[in-house]
DNA sequence: CAAATTACCAACCGGTCGGTATGTTTGCAA
DNA sequence: TTGCAAACATACCGACCGGTTGGTAATTTG
C-alpha cells in the first residue's frame, strides 16, 4: 500500500470513529466523513464500496484500536485474577473522561442503529463487543474457581460488564453528565466485589 | 379535539414509537410515519412544527404509556420495599418478550442518536428514563433503612438499574438475541439481592 | 346560523443524499 | 523511458429528504 492509501482510508476511519460517535451512523453522511477526513468523495468510494461497507470497517478499526489499547493498559499487573478484574474495571472508570463522544463507545452507538436495516454493521459490532469481553473470561473463570463462586458463567458476567458499560454510556448522553456514568460503574464494581467476597457462604 | 385530531396525531406518534424503535430516529424519515399511519404530510406538519418536534412529543407519549403500564403492573403488590424492588426487575425480565423492536426502549434508542443534533429530544429521553427511574426510589430508600444498607444513593440504585436495562438492549440487538439481555437482568437482580441480603454485616 | 378555527390533503420546493462516470496523478516495475 | 495499476479528483445523477404551499372539509364558537 502507498502512503497516499494509508492517509486516506485511515483518515477516513477516524472520521468516521469521530463523527459517528458524536452524530449517529445515520446522521453522518459520506460528505461529512470525506471533509472531516480531508478527501474527495472519489477517494472515500475507491477505498469502500458503500457507506454500509465503510460502517463494518469502522467497527473493525474499533475492535483493532481498542484492543491495543487494553491490551498495552495497567491492569493487567495485579498476580490475582480477581484483583485484575477489579483493576479493569477502575481502569474503565478512569477512561470516563473528556467529552462525551470522546469515551463512548462507537460500536454500541452503530449496533443500536443500523441492527435491522444493516446486519452486516451489527455483526461487526457485536463481534467487536463480544471479543472483548472474552479478554474478561480467563481472569473471571480463575477467579470463581480460586472463590468457589458458582450460579453463572464467566461469559455472561463478561457480557454483563460491558451492557453496564453500554447503558452508562446512554445515561450519561441523555443526561448529559458523564457522573451518570461514573455512578453506574461504581456499582458494577460493588456487585463484583460483592461477588467474589470470601464470605459468600454466609447466604442463605 | 375531534376525533379526527385524536386519530391522526395519536397514530402518528403510535408510528413514531414503532419505526423509530426499528430503524432509529435519524433513518426514519418523514414519509415513513406518515405513511405507516395512514396521514399525508400535510397532517404531520399540521400537527408538529418540525421532526424535532415529533421527536420529543414521541418521548412524552412514550413517557405518559410508559408510566401507565408500570402504574398498573402487579409488581406493586408485595408489603415489603425489597420485595417490590425485586419484583419490579423480575417484572423487567418478563417484559423481554416478542420481536426485539418490541421491548426495546424507545427513549434510550433516541438519546443516543439524537444527543448533540436535537438537545430538547435528548432532555425528554432523559427526563422519561430518570422519571421512571425516581418512582423506584422510595421502595428501594425504605428497602435501604429497613436493612441497614448504606454507601449509595437511593437516586444512583435507581439509575443504575435502568442503565443495565438500557445496556442490555445494546447487546440484544446487537448480538440479535434476547437472550443477552436476559443474562444481564439476572445479574443486576443478583446485585440487588446481595445488596439487601441479611448477611451483608459479614464484610470485611 | 355565520364566522372563525381546526384538521387535513395533494402537489410541490430547494437542497442533500448515496453513488457513479470519467478523468488525472502517483508509484513502481520492466 | 515506458507501461500500467492503484490512488485519488471532479463533475454529475436520480432519488429522496424535511418542509412549504394553497386549498378544502369538518368542527367549534358566538
């Protein structure tokens, strides 16, 4: 690829995790992407076939930043699983920074958009959501194990995290006020704490 | 009003909460309520100044339904606060029912999309979600005073609940199966449960 | 009952949409 | 140097967008 085709088709992508995120898949039209990013429409339609194409190549630009991302953050550190559980969870927390459409997330705004009129751009976000939370699933199966805690699968609490994550996201949009966010991670903290505390026995 | 009004507007909003649900806000265009409700855009523009307009009276009358369907739900029928909470999420779950667009969250799809283009949409999706969300409040400050539970707000609790709710949805469509939102419901009802359960003295 | 108001309609408007057709420029290989 | 494909740019298209128009029919009001 010539450094011409890197600028271009990467420029266009974090236009497209910018302006998507702060407008809606919808709502943001080609042109927008193309003078956000600096190119000519010709150039956006050399790169993607459709606007549908560039929305599942966004998503997969997401699933690739995002995991480098968490993959180069601290809380891996801690020896205990359960402890590196709690650790990202805080570190998830810490990302509720800046503006809004600067920490939400651009594959949870796309999927609630475009599920039924573009499976295609779902997928993608889904597979975006789901393979991260996987990263979750070894730290969280250790943990159970090393606790003796039982009555769900490490997948769903997984999954689990992220709709909190999701949905403080839809909070703190409509309420504008990232502290709706920041109050419903405080609370998934709390429920895995509470989880895995040693004195589960005492339920009745 | 005559019973033309009633008819035209009333269908239009009914419209508003179906497709809007399905296809998002910004995709569903003008035509497609009116012609999912039988009206001419003469009548839309009749009725509502703007799409804008339609936005946040759709908000208000998803509001105003909203409130009856819980105000007349059996989860209000228990003595104990908790055991209302409890059946509240319980009731929750079993609204997760039929076709996704059909227990999806109207004003928590239009927040998203609608945040920064359309802020009065945005303010009525908000004042919807945390309206519904204030009127679980008593049972769950009784519920906290009557087992001694304290480090969260009442106010926060409620949030919360709706922020899972919301996130569930998330992965509900975009992993296309009800089945995640499920998972994630009985996860926030474990929460609470632990929340409120006698034997919360025993932690460290 | 007449006047005013509301409810609604069909046709249409300027503008924007996603997408295309047809170039021109660039980088590289032979 | 030339050939050639990929990387862009320009100009444009038909469809559709939200919104407006001028008008008619029904209802309410004095």
């Amino acid at each position: 690829m010539s450094p011409r085709a890197i600028n271009a088709r990467t420029r266009l992508l974090e236009s497209a995790r910018d302006v998507i995120r702060a407008k809606g898949f919808s709502a943001t039209s080609v042109d927008d992407l193309c003078k956000t990013a600096g190119v000519t429409k010709g150039a956006f339609f050399h790169h993607f076939k459709s606007k549908e194409e560039l929305g599942v190549a966004a998503a997969d630009f997401w699933s690739e930043t995002t995991a480098a991302l968490f993959a180069g953050a601290p809380y891996h550190q801690p020896d205990d699983p359960y402890d590196r559980l709690i650790a990202y969870l805080e570190f998830r927390k810490d990302l509720l920074a800046g503006d809004l459409p600067d920490y939400t997330c651009l594959v949870g705004t796309m999927a609630q958009e475009v599920y039924d009129s573009a499976p295609a751009i779902r997928d993608a976000c889904h597979a975006s959501i789901s393979g991260h939370a996987m990263t979750l699933v070894p730290d969280i199966r250790a943990a159970m194990a090393a606790r003796g805690v039982s009555g769900f699968t490490p997948e769903s609490l997984a999954l689990h995290t992220q709709a909190v994550l999701q949905g403080a996201f839809i909070l703190a949009k409509s309420g504008n006020s990232v502290s709706f966010a920041q109050d419903s991670v405080d609370h998934l903290i709390r429920y895995v704490s509470m989880l895995f505390s040693q004195s589960r026995e005492e339920k009745k």
